[in-house]
C-alpha cells in the first residue's frame, strides 16, 4: 500500500517516534548530549556509546566502542567477526567514521581478516593523508598499525555460505544433500531480510559535537571487491557538526546511486526535521528507481532501505523504504527502540 504525502505526514505526527523526539528535544538551541542512535541491532551500541559520553569521551571514540561490541559479536552475521562472506566464502568488511568537529573521515573497504574496521578506519583518519583504503592496501596498513589478522569466518557463517553455494543453481556442481529420487535441486536461495545488516552509530557528546561510524561485512556473497554505501562517506553515513548526523542500512547500492545520507544532512540544514528529512530520501530512492527487477507488482522499490538520523538540537529520528521497523537511542535516561517510519506497508 503507498502512503500519499498527507497521510505519511499525518502518520508521523501521530506516531510514537514523534512522541519521542519531542522528550528529546532541549529547551535550548544546542543540545549537549549524551545522545547515541543506532541501527536496532545497535542496542547496546548506544548504551556503550553514552557510558562513554559520561565518562568523558569525545563523539567518535564513544560510537567506536559502541558500534565494537557489534563487531565482535559472532552472532551478528552482518558485522564483523561473524559476518556473512562473500560469494568465495571471504569475509570483506566496510567501515567509514566521521569526526563533527573537524571535519575529518577515514574509511576501509574490502577489508579482510581484521576484526575491527571501524578502528582501522580512525586510524586512516588520524595517521594518513587519505580518506579511504580498501583490500590488501588497507590490510597491510592495518598490520602496520598493530591490528591482529585473524580468520572471520565463523562455523555459522561458513555453513549459510555453503546452503547458498548448493542451492545457487543445479546445473553446477554443488549440490544439496540429496537422494536418489531427487530431481529438482538447488531452488535459488533468495537473498531475504536476514542477509542485509550493518551498523550504524551517531552521537552527540558533552561538548554537543557529532560524530558517525558504519561498519559493515555488506551484502551477503557479494561479488568478491564489491564495495556497498557504508564506507562512502556521503551515502552510508554523514555528519556535519553544525547540522546533525545521518546513516543508513539497506540496499547499499541505492545509497551509492542517490548520495542518501549527505542528502538527509543537507535536507536538516535546510530545516527538515530528521524524520522528514530520512523520509524524503526514502522518496528520493523511490523516485529513482526504474529497474523493473528492482520493483514489486506495485510499482514500489521491492528492496529495503532504513534512515537514522540526529540534528544538533538533539531530536532523532528514524525511517525506511518498505515497513515498520525499530532503530535504538540512547540518552540521559537509558537505552531503548523507538518505532521508525516508513513509505510504503
Ligand atoms: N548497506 C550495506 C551494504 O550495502 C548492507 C546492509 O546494510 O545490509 O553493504
């Protein structure tokens, strides 16, 4: 079902995530935090972003411990440690962070065999003249730089790589356990819901400055190299410290086509609410795609696509392309999911 403008827009106001930015928002103009946001998978992420926050820490090194207890996690299989493969059965991990203050990025992509690329990514920030390293380059520089290269690649991770492998096709030679009466073998495999995932982590420290990290292990086999939105500083995460934070799960491609998390950013500065703000690069993805395999019988995009985002004011909010979902947030009182918007049922 699509939602016209109007309803949406009515929709929002009701909702319960309106309820929730309004106890967010200060009297103030400039919000000094604590404040996290994160994907749901980001509950605890939050949590330990804003223990952090108290205990003093800067935005950036406050997301990154967050977002490191994802990455370590084996039974996240869409970050780090634990994550997906690609199409060989390789773990290649994404990572971006930005630092509100001064203006500064790091990235990784196509990272292998280092648990922690949202590190990694700091450390390009801090000791490089560079923004983005990927593959063996940014292995190589993480080895410098001390990190431990370790095997990924857990036993269940191992084991929905090889399911995918045998059900691909049954014209190769990987085949599902079968018997002799079997003929059709090897019905595709869909990649569904559970195959996308990504963190994503913004916050607003005591100072009241803004920083964002993504980290990611992207697209379950992917093309080996395939590099998705979440170390492309403009489209899986954006911030700037005058305005807010943005970033975003999903589809990576469409992120990498429409530049979504700068837009959002660039939509609040214009005074877009985060909400509204999320929500028009929802309709600007929708608008955007014309691929008939990427629709669904409603001419609506048949992927998913989820927003999160924050403003200096400390209001935060959430949306995505396709259906109800939850994004978590952290502040003075606690940690919690909050509902999200959406375009279309
Ligand atoms: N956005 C990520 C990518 O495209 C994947 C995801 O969030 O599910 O790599």
């Amino acid at each position: 079902m699509i939602r016209s403008t109007h309803t949406r827009r009515e929709f929002i106001r009701n909702s319960a995530v309106a309820g929730t930015m309004a106890a967010l928002r200060p009297t103030t103009t400039s919000f000094a935090g604590p404040l996290a946001i994160a994907s749901k998978n980001g509950l605890g992420a939050v949590a330990r972003a804003v223990e952090e926050i108290n205990q003093g820490a800067d935005a950036l090194d406050a997301v990154i411990a967050g977002v490191n207890l994802v990455e370590e996690d084996p039974d996240d299989l869409t970050v780090g440690y634990g994550g997906l493969p690609n199409a060989e059965g390789v773990v290649e991990l994404d990572s971006a962070v930005i630092h509100g203050p001064t203006c500064r990025a790091g990235a990784v992509a196509s990272l292998q065999g280092i648990k922690y690329p949202s590190r990694v990514a700091k450390v390009v920030l801090e000791r490089t003249d560079h923004v983005l390293l990927v593959g063996d380059g940014a292995q190589q520089f993480a080895r410098t730089h001390g990190f431990t290269q370790e095997d990924l690649l857990t036993n269940q991770a191992r084991e929905l790589w090889v399911q995918w492998r045998e059900n691909l096709s049954n014209r190769d030679d990987y085949l599902p356990p079968h018997g002799p009466d079997d003929v059709d073998l090897g019905e595709a495999i869909m990649r569904n819901e559970e195959h996308w995932g990504t963190i994503h982590c913004s916050a607003i420290d005591l100072q009241g400055n803004i920083s964002s990290v993504t980290t990611t292990s992207g697209l379950a086999f992917k093309l080996p190299g395939r590099v998705g939105d979440s170390p492309i500083i403009g489209a899986g995460l954006y911030c700037d410290n005058e305005v807010g934070a943005a970033g975003s799960t999903g589809r990576g491609e469409a992120n990498l086509e429409n530049c979504s998390s700068f837009l959002i950013v660039e939509r609040m500065r214009m005074g877009d609410s985060p909400q509204d703000a999320c929500i028009y690069a929802c309709e600007r993805i929708t608008q955007n795609t014309h691929l008939a395999r990427l629709k669904n019988d409603e001419n609506e995009p048949a992927f998913n696509v989820s927003f999160y985002a924050l403003n200096k004011h400390g209001d935060v909010a959430g949306a995505r392309i396709r259906g109800a979902g939850q994004m978590a947030v952290a502040d003075q009182n606690g940690a919690r999911l909050i509902e999200m918007a959406y375009l279309f049922e």
